[in-house]
C-alpha cells in the first residue's frame, strides 16, 4: 500500500476550546490508484491532506499513523521529511497564484526542489528538466522564463502540477486543483492529470468539493463530513448511486445535465455542516437528513459494508457507508 | 418581443474599452438578449467572454458604446436620477454574500439600506420583514438583529437577496449568485430564485460559468464566446441537441444523461484558452479553436468561417439560434428564423 491513514484525527486548539477536524480516518491508496476526497468546508478533507505532509499548523493535535510506503510520515525526524516532501509525496494546491513566487521565473521555481533533493544534478541539467517539465503539461519550454502573473489560471496551474512532478513522486495529491478554473481549462487539466498518473503510475489523492469531478478523474471515491468518512465506493458509483443521504445531496448539488428529474429542481440540502466544537448527539449528518431512523439521534453509524442496488439485499464489501438506513438496505432518498 | 411589459432589453450592444497603445478591447461586441418577467435566462460563459461586462453594461454600471440597452420600452439614460429609477425595477445580486455585507451592519439595516437610499420611509420594518419573508428568512423578525458571521452561508445570500428584493423589483441580475456557496447550500438559493419566478412573476437574468445551474432553474439560456452570443434558445434544446460547436464542447466535458451522451459522444476538450478581447479573430471568432474546423468536417463553409463574420443572434425565446456557418449550411439559413 502506497498510502495509508490509520485512525487518523487532528484536532485544533483554538479560543473556542477543542475543535476536531478529523475525527478518525481509515483510508488506503495504491500505486497508481486515484482516490478521490470530496465534501464541503470544513469538512475536514484539507486538513487531511495537510496531515501527510505535515504542513499543519502547531496548533493541530495528531494521532493516529499515516503511512507512506509502510514508514509513519508522523513519527519521522525532520531530515527524513524533508527528503519525503517533494520525492516522496507532493501537493498541488487550489490557489496557484499564491502558491507560486511572484517575483521568480517559473522555470527557476520548478527547478528549485530538483537541486533541492538531487544533490548530482547541475543547476543547467536541472533548468532542462523543468522544460521537459513545463512541455510534459502542455506549455512551450520558453515559458520558462517567464514570471506567474504573465500565465492565465490554467497555465500556472499546470506550472503546479508540472513543480509537483518535478522530483518524479510517487504520491501527488491534489487539493481543489481545479476548482477555480473554467469549464473547459479545468477539462484540459483533468485530462492532464489523468494522463500523468496513468504514464507515471502515481498514487492520487484527489480532494474537491465536486464529485461530478472526482468521478471523471478517480477510481474510488471517499465522502467526508464532520471529520468523517461517511461512504467510499467506486468513483461513478458513489456519484450516481450514493448510499448516503449527505452523498446524495452532494451528487445532486451538481446535476446531470439532460436529466429530467433535475430540470427546474434544484438539489441540495438545508442547513450547514455542524459546529465541530458542538457535534449532534448520534449520527452528525442527522440535523440536516431527510431519513433519519429513531436510532440515528442515539448512535452514532459506523463506516460498515452495504447493500447496493442489484445486489438482492447483500452487502457489497467495495461499497461502505455510516448510514443506518443505508445499511438496512433502504433508500437514503426521499 | 421588444415592446412588452417590464421586459430588459439589448440591441447589438457594445461595450469597448481602450487599452494601453491604443488597443481596443471589445468586450460586448454585438449582443441582442431579452429578459422578461416570469422567466429566468441563464447567460453562459467562460471567465473573458464578456458577461460580466455585459450584466454591468445592463445595469447602466457601465456605459455601452453602441446599441441600446432598454427597459420596458424606455431607453436606459445615465442621469443618477433616472438611473437610481431604472435600478428599483432591476436589482443586482452579488456573487460573494460575505463580502456583499458589512458585518458591523445588522440583517435589518442590509435589507433597509436600499430603502433609505430610495427615500423610502413608510413602513420600514413592514417592508423589511417582507422582504426576508420572500427571501424565506421566516419569521423575518428573528432575524432582524442578527449580524451576517452569525448567519450560515445560504442565509446570508438570501439576505443580499432580500435587500434586492425590499424595493420590488421586476427583475434582478444576478451575477455567479451560488459560485462562492458550498455546494449542499447551492440548491437551497437556486430553489429561491425559481420560486421567486413561479410565485411572484420575478424574472431574472443569471449569469454563471455553469451549465448544470442553468439546467436546474433556467428557461433560456445565452452562451456567450468572446463577445458575442453564439448559441441561444429554450434551455432544453440547447443543453441536450447543441449545435454550435463551443456549446457542443463545454456539454461534452460535463456529467450528462445518456439521451445528451448520445447527441455529443466523445469528451471534446478544446485546445488553448479564450484569446484576449482585443485581439478577437477575423471571420468567425471561434474558428482557431474550432474542432469542426481541425477535424476537417467544415471544409465545405471554411471560405465563410475564416472570412465572413456571423450575424448577430436575434433575442428571440423560440427557435433555438446558432451563429455557426457550419450549422447554417447543414441546418438551412438562420435568418429565415429572425
């Protein structure tokens, strides 16, 4: 297994007290497998993401293991960090424009962690790599020289992908990577992406709040809310036929375009996500559900196997879901 | 169509910009659109294409430099009297609630602000207390001292809402009004808006990235290409029969239901980005990316594409029209339909 959470929660300490944000998370990626994370705000799916890393603030409380390669990235030296960053595992972020110097050309910047982590590279052989680089994503090696404020959205996101690549990781993993692009630049990067980590065989963790998204690009797909993982299945799967009543909402936030249930019927889900420092009793999802069961204000769920259509009431161990209704093999759609 | 009641009207509307070393910019080059009361056109587009241009040139925020923009059959003048006027009868609707709000102003004093500046005074509470009911902010009283950071997200759109709404407008413009909402509260504001048009005959212009908003709530929808409109019609047609090839590529690269997946087979992801407005190409502007024109498909009409500007679209609802000299040789002439 490239990449595995083990019970893994981070909590915050903060003027209000306590604030978990991961409350106990389970989750695995293969080499050359994509997972994809989706949820709302708040949800927890950054924080996870930042966990691997360890670019957390000091204010985060971490338990539990993350391992990479089977090594817990939680209990290494700073050194062996180090060295994992960039090589080992690295993040595309949301905000290229932020992420990128502004002041620095964009070649120097991707060639930056190559002479970082290879100390044998030349500083000549390692400008090569970032055009070979820059090529690879789809720009002309000349934009090497330029700066990020010269570049549309779309390009100097392919200048992240392009750095993120530039230590040939073995796990890449994309937060909101195309969130703030366009239809069609962020179809040009989603092709991209999918087409590096098929040539390059990386693991992918995607994270979005889309899951029409995560379904185009990855192979399974994990819901969070509320710091959990509330359902994981097959990317298309979990999107076209969730089982669970926050999958659902999700889904039907972003609707299928020449479906006639959606026309003039808008999905969603009243309400906000809970107050992390105030959870409901029982089941978090259950303020906000539309077919919460007597026991879901008592217990709270836990991520247990479930059966899906088709499959004559038995559970189909691929798909999980921390849903009572869900496990009962009932609909979690009114 | 121009003369009804209440209706929002452009005709070939323009709106240039001057550039450093005397480029121009035509960001709005040439547009007709319609938007009555009772029916909510959805105005597409890519970041560029000139929609937002086009949403703030309608509301007189910026002066047009050729056509006409019009509202119940009166042409839009620029006087801060008229235009204060024009604005009870068309509202603006911000994308961002949080920053649309003062968070040291109450719910009460954002929804009462545009009838203080209206020199509204008769029935204050009375009018507010409605319009964060038709917003469904209810009871409207409970809100009435709360501060926006203690509102969810989804609340306090529907109080940059119900501050639209306070003067009764017959229509609003809203601009990517769920783009910065998370997406379980996206429906709730989406669902608004469409009650708002069956309840009380709201009609409203949305302009949006996003297709799949205008499938949820829209009865027409405008897809905007540098400038210009280049596909327009019912939302049912266009969204699931499109015809013009930049409308067929942005539905292509969507989740669809199968009958559209039948229409527009293959994901068709067009190469580069939207060229800069000042630089618009000659002939047809879509044509440098045009998949009909590197599959070799248009090579019969391709004298009229790189050479021949199309005609600007007609603000009809019915039929669907497409400013393609592809689609215009395969489908019959277009204008015989204006």
């Amino acid at each position: 297994m490239l990449l595995e959470f083990k019970d893994l929660r981070v909590t915050y300490r903060g003027s209000r007290g306590r604030l978990p944000a991961v409350r106990g998370v389970d989750l695995a990626v293969d080499a050359g497998e994509t997972l994809g994370i989706a949820g709302e705000s708040g949800c927890g799916k950054s924080t996870l993401a930042m966990a691997v890393l360890r670019l957390l603030p000091k204010s985060a409380e971490v338990s539990g293991e993350i391992l990479l390669d089977g090594e817990d990235l939680l209990q290494m030296g700073w050194g062996r960090l180090r060295a994992v960053r960039w090589t080992g595992a690295s993040i595309v972020f949301q905000g290229a424009m932020h992420s990128l110097n502004a002041v620095q050309r964009i070649g120097r910047q991707i060639a930056e962690p190559i002479l970082v982590h290879e100390a044998k590279t030349t500083p000549a052989a390692a400008a090569r790599r970032a055009e070979a680089l820059l090529e690879r994503v789809g720009l002309p090696a000349s934009r090497a020289r330029s700066y990020p404020h010269e570049l549309s959205g779309g390009q100097r996101q392919r200048v992240m992908i392009a750095m993120a690549l530039a230590c040939d990781p073995d796990l890449v993993i994309a937060d909101e990577a195309t969130t703030a692009l366009d239809v069609m630049v962020q179809a040009q990067v989603l092709q991209l992406i999918a087409e590096l980590v098929t040539e390059r065989g990386v693991g992918l963790m995607m994270i979005s709040h889309d899951l029409s998204v995560l379904s185009a690009v990855c192979d399974r797909a994990a819901v969070m809310y509320a710091g959990r993982i509330v359902e994981q299945g097959p990317a298309g799967e979990v999107f076209a036929n969730a089982r669970h009543p926050y999958s659902a909402a999700l889904s039907a936030a972003f609707p299928v375009i020449g479906d006639p249930a959606a026309r003039m019927s808008p999905g969603g889900l009243a309400g906000d996500p809970p107050d992390p420092v105030r959870l409901p009793e029982g089941c978090s999802f259950r303020p906000r559900c539309a077919v919460a069961v007597e026991r879901c204000g008592a217990e709270s769920p836990e991520l247990l196997a479930v059966p899906v259509r088709g499959s004559a009431g038995v559970a189909d161990a691929a798909r999980v879901s921390a849903c009572f209704v869900a496990q009962e093999g009932m609909p979690v759609v009114l | 169509m121009s003369s009804e009641e209440k209706t929002l009207t452009a005709r070939d509307l323009r709106v240039e910009f001057g550039l450093p070393g005397g480029r121009v910019a035509r960001a709005v080059d040439g547009v007709d659109l319609d938007v009555a009361p009772g029916e909510i056109v959805a105005l597409a587009g890519e970041s560029g294409c000139g929609k937002t241009t086009l949403a703030r040139t309608l509301l007189g925020l910026e002066r047009a430099t050729g056509g006409t923009v019009a509202f119940d059959g009166v042409p839009l003048r620029y006087s801060t009297r008229a235009l204060k006027a024009y604005r009870r009868q068309v509202q603006l609707v911000l994308q961002d609630p949080t920053g649309a709000l003062n968070p040291r102003h109450t719910v009460y004093d954002a929804v009462a602000e545009g009838l203080r500046i209206h020199k509204i005074h008769d029935d204050e509470p009375g009018r507010v207390a409605e319009a964060l009911s038709r917003a469904g902010l209810r009871p409207p009283e409970q809100f009435f001292l709360a501060y926006p950071h203690e509102l969810s997200g989804g609340q306090r759109q529907r109080v940059v809402i119900a501050g639209a709404l306070v003067l009764q407008p017959s229509l609003l413009v809203a601009d990517e009004p769920v783009a910065s909402l998370d997406a379980s509260v996206r429906g709730e504001i989406l669902s608004l808006l469409l009650r708002l048009k069956e309840e009380q005959g709201l009609g409203a212009l949305v302009i949006t990235h996003d297709l799949g908003l205008a499938w949820s709530i829209a009865d027409r929808i405008a897809i905007m290409y540098l400038g210009r409109i280049v596909e327009q019609g019912p939302v049912e047609q266009v969204l699931t029969a499109p015809r013009h090839p930049y409308t067929r590529a942005l539905v292509s690269v969507l989740p669809a239901a199968p009958a559209v997946k039948a229409a527009v087979a293959e994901p068709i992801v067009l190469a580069g980005e939207l060229p800069d407005a000042s630089k618009i190409p000659g002939g047809c502007r879509f044509r440098p990316r045009c998949q009909e024109v590197a599959s070799g498909n248009a090579a019969a009409v391709l004298h009229q594409c790189s050479g021949e500007d199309l005609h600007v679209l007609g603000p009809e609802a019915e039929p669907h029209l497409v400013a393609c000299h592809l689609d215009r040789a395969l489908h019959g002439d277009a204008k015989m339909a204006a």
